[in-house]
C-alpha cells in the first residue's frame, strides 16, 4: 500500500472540513478526488502534506504513520503536492523556481539530472528557462509548478484542481502530461478536481466529497452511467 487515510477528522475552528475520511493507493494508481465547493478536497491534500494536522485519526505514506511529520519530512519520503492556485514566484526565472522545489538539498549533480527531467518533459519550459515566471500564460505556469513538484523525485503527487480557469485544449495537454508521469515514470496520481468530467474521461477510481464526508466512491465511468453521480454531487435524495 503506497498511501493509508484512516479516519481522519480535520477541523479549522468550530468548523468540521473534514469528517472521518478515509482512503488508500497503491504504488502506480490514479485516483480522482471530486466534489462540490468546500466539499474538503483541497483540506485532504494538506492533510497528506502535513500542511494541515488532523485532529484524529492516521495517515501512512509507505507503511510510515506521517502524522505530525513536517511537509518538508514528507516530501523527502517521496510525496509532492502541488497546491491549488498555480503559484509561481514571478519575479524569479523559470530555472530559478525549478530548483526551489528541491528544498534545502545542495546536490548539485542531482539537481542537474531533475532539471534535465524536467525539461525533458517541458521543452517550453527549457526553451524560457532563464525568463521571468511571471510572464508565463497559465497552461506554463501549471506546468512549472507540476515541474517543480517532481523536484523532490517524488513517487506521488497530489495535485489541486490542475484544470481551473485553463481552456479545454491546455487542460488536455497538461492531463497528457500527468498521464505520461504515469505511463513512463510510474508516477501515482491523486488528482482534486470539483467536475467529474476528467474522472469519467480518463477512468478508473474516482471518490466525491461533500459537506467533509464520503459521498460516493467507485469506477468513475460505471458511475456517471446513472444518477448516482449528480445525486450524490448535488445531493439530491434518491429514489
Ligand atoms: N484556513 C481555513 N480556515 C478556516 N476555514 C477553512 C480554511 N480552509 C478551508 N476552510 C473551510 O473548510 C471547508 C473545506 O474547504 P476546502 O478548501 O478543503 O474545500 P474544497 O473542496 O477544496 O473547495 P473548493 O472546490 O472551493 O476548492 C470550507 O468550508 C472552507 O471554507
Ligand atoms: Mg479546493
């Protein structure tokens, strides 16, 4: 088992984000998180980061109980998040960016080798290494920070709405990548998305969130074959 969620719980104030949640991945798989505003996703992928601490219960990231851990501790395990919002430090280059997503480590002749990876996988970000990050459109700039997270060498990256504000066509480009971490690198994928339609479009495991609970979890194409899927979304009751 690659990655454990067991119950947690995870408040901010008298506010519940997040209520008894569970979860678990195994080494190479994708699983959709999705869900409504406020549902607790992006809640989810902090808690995994140890950006955010759960009040109770446990996550394992390789058999390891990682709660309390620092993010930085838990990056160095071989988990990367890449937060929702794109953020990128605009006034630094592209290169610049890249190599704070290696941390505090001075390897020199790794961090050659990631960026190499990097660039491989984003010759436009090779091509404008040496330009300001803030002049990138958005499609570059989700690409940089999903560069940046795989600094870290990480075996899983969780990543926070890739798809928001971008047009269809770099949305497909940017899931062309994620499926390519996946096919050639091994990559596992815990992708946050409020729309189901990539969960359908790509397959395979998909869970929805609402109000900080578990609503549905399942083949995300068997699922949108009925009402299951906007029942749950919308929360209607079934009949
Ligand atoms: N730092 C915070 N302090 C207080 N409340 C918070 C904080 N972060 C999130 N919340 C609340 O926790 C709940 C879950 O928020 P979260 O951001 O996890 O939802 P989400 O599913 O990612 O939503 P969205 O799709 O809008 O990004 C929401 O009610 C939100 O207002
Ligand atoms: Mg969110």
């Amino acid at each position: 088992m690659l990655l454990s969620v067991e119950n947690i719980t995870v408040r901010y104030g008298r506010l519940t984000a997040l209520r008894n949640f569970s979860l678990t991945m195994e080494q190479g798989e994708t699983l959709f998180v999705t869900g409504p505003n406020g549902a607790g996703k992006s809640t989810l992928l902090k808690s995994i980061a140890g950006v955010v601490a759960p009040v109770t219960g446990t996550i394992h990231f390789h058999e390891q109980d990682v709660g309390g851990q620092p993010p930085e501790g838990i990056a160095r395990l071989g988990l990367s998040m890449v937060p929702e919002g794109r953020h990128v430090f605009g006034s630094l280059t592209i290169e610049e960016n890249l190599i704070l997503g290696a941390g505090m480590r001075r390897d020199k002749a790794r961090m050659a080798e990631n960026l190499a990876s990097v660039y491989d996988l984003f010759p436009v970000l090779s091509e404008r290494k040496d330009s300001h990050a803030g002049v990138l459109s958005g499609g570059q700039q989700q690409m940089l920070v999903i560069g940046r997270a795989l600094m870290t060498e990480p075996q899983l990256i969780a990543i926070d709405e890739p798809s928001l504000g971008l047009a269809p066509k770099i949305i497909d480009q940017v899931y062309d990548t994620l499926t390519r971490l996946r096919d050639e690198r091994g990559l596992s994928l815990l992708i946050v998305e409020q729309s189901t339609t990539r969960a359908v479009m790509a397959g395979g495991r998909m869970v929805m969130l609402r109000s900080g609970e578990l609503v549905l979890e399942g083949d995300a194409r068997e699922l949108s074959k009925g009402d299951a899927l906007n029942a749950a979304y919308f929360g209607f009751e079934e009949h």
